[in-house]
C-alpha cells in the first residue's frame, strides 16, 4: 500500500470506531463507544478513514445456506471491494439470487456489469433476457447493441433482428440485412411479415417506416423486475417467519422455570402458536 499523506496529514493517527465512524480519540477510560455502544476493543480502528468508508452487513437469516441479505459496498476491513453473498446480495462484487452491485451475478442480475439469467445492466449477459447499452441474450436481447434470440435495439442482431440497423435471420429495420428482410427501402419479404406479425406482441409493430418497439424494452424490464420482487418476497418472508420463531423461542425460555404445561410449544412442530402464548402484532 503506498501512503500519501497529503490530504489528510493526521488522519492515519486518529483511532475512531469502525462500526459507526465515531472518533475516539481520548476516550481513555470509556470501554465501549459513546456513539454505537460497540466494545471499542473490537472497533478501535486507526489508519485512513477512506479505506473505511464502505458498508457490510449481513442478515443473521439464512436461506438454502445463504444469508438472506448480503451487503457490502466500498472498501472496509482492509479490502478494496465488497463482496456480497446471499439471497439478495448488494455490492461491488454482487453474487445471489438477486443480485445487484457494479459486478452482478445471479439469477436476476442487475449492476453496471450485469451476469445472469435475467439481466438489466450497462453490460448485460443474460441466459433469458438481458437489457442494457449492450446486451447479450438466447432469449430477449433490447439494448443500444443488443445480439440475441430475439434482438431489439439500435444496432441489434439474432435470429429475429428488430433495430435501426438489424442483422438477423428475420431482420426488420431502418437498415435490415437478413435471409428475410423488411428495411426502409421497401424490401418485405412474406416471412418476415409472418413472423414479425406473429411477434408484434413483443417488438412492436411497423406502421410505414416507423417501428414502433416499446414493447421490447417492457418485457425485457418486466421480465428482471418480476423474478426480482418475487426473489425480494420470499426473502421479506424468511426474514419475518426468523424474527417469530425467535419471538416464539424466547417466550419458551421465558417459561421455561415453569413446569411445562403441555407439549405444544410454538415451532415444536413448526405450526404457530394455538396455545396460550400466541403471538401478537
Ligand atoms: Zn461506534
């Protein structure tokens, strides 16, 4: 690491917390932060403060393995990048289910780098449908260079190629270069009309020399933010289903000096709570 020392010339020698930031110089005598309440021997942290600067944390729940939010952004604990894991993992480095962050890999990825099933980014790859300034897809490509299945964009190339300059199979476009081609210039061929009438659902419709492709970028956007908020629920689910059954148990240790009264404790069987201490909002 080489230091420069010129923007912040004492900053290295100042301790501050490395939870919240707090700065503890002088705090001789106190054991814990005055801000955070973290026991400053786990927190004590002195060097430059922007190699401190990122955030981490990560959901006691787990789900399949996996925490059930990952978050880790900027630079903390002496690495440059975060790395986030999980369900929903939010990062620089982003891999999960849902995953968001400058590199993003998952099932639905969306980042400035996206890499997944569903993918919405600057860059994107995505096995079904990708959205982006490029984007790559089997299925639905739409982006300002989009190469897919079916591409749609200003430059767009696949089997059925929709775009100001569309290269395809079945290509339609300003400029369309193909096997069955409608362009500008008039070309239609009777199978390109087919299919494209046949798709108008999904590119769009050409009325005179106009197409007309809002459809693409909606389904294309639809198709990540679905399975993105279906992904968010089940993770809102398995984090609300955690804090009862840690309300459950801690009612059953609270009643735990008594004398059991019968074996139908809350989670003993994983069905809620019918007995006395059932659970209130
Ligand atoms: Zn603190």
């Amino acid at each position: 690491m080489t230091t420069t020392t010129t923007l912040q010339p004492n900053a290295p020698a100042d301790p501050y917390c490395g939870n919240c930031g707090y700065t503890l110089t002088g705090l001789t005598d106190s054991s814990k932060c005055p801000e955070c309440g973290r026991p400053i021997v786990e927190v004590l942290t002195r060097g430059p403060r922007y190699l401190e600067a990122g955030k981490r944390y990560r959901s006691a729940t787990t789900l399949f393995g996996l925490p059930v939010i990952d978050i880790a952004i900027g630079p903390k604990h002496g690495e440059l990048r975060g790395r986030a894991r999980g369900i929903i993992a939010i990062g620089d480095i982003a891999t999960g289910w849902l995953a968001i962050g400058g590199f993003a890999r998952g099932i639905v990825a969306i980042g400035g780098f996206a890499l997944g099933v569903f993918a919405l980014g600057g860059g994107s790859v995505g096995l079904l449908s990708a959205m982006g300034g490029m984007a790559m897809s089997l299925g639905l490509a739409v982006g300002g260079l989009a190469i897919g299945g079916i591409a749609s964009g200003g430059l767009a190339i696949g089997w059925i190629a929709n775009g100001g300059l569309a290269i395809g199979f079945f290509a339609r476009g300003g400029e369309a270069h193909g096997v069955h081609i409608i362009n500008r210039s008039g070309a239609t061929s009777t199978k390109a009309v087919q299919m494209f009438g046949f798709l108008t659902w999904l590119v769009g419709s050409a009325r005179g020399n106009v197409v007309r492709a809002f459809q693409a970028p909606f389904y294309a956007l639809a198709s990540v933010l679905a399975p993105g908020a279906l992904i968010a629920l089940l993770a809102a689910l398995a984090t609300r289903n955690k804090s009862q059954t840690d309300q459950a148990s801690s009612a059953t240790s609270a009643n735990a000096g008594r004398p059991a009264p019968v074996r139908s404790g809350p989670g003993s069987q994983g069905t809620p709570a019918q007995g006395p201490t059932a659970l209130r909002p």
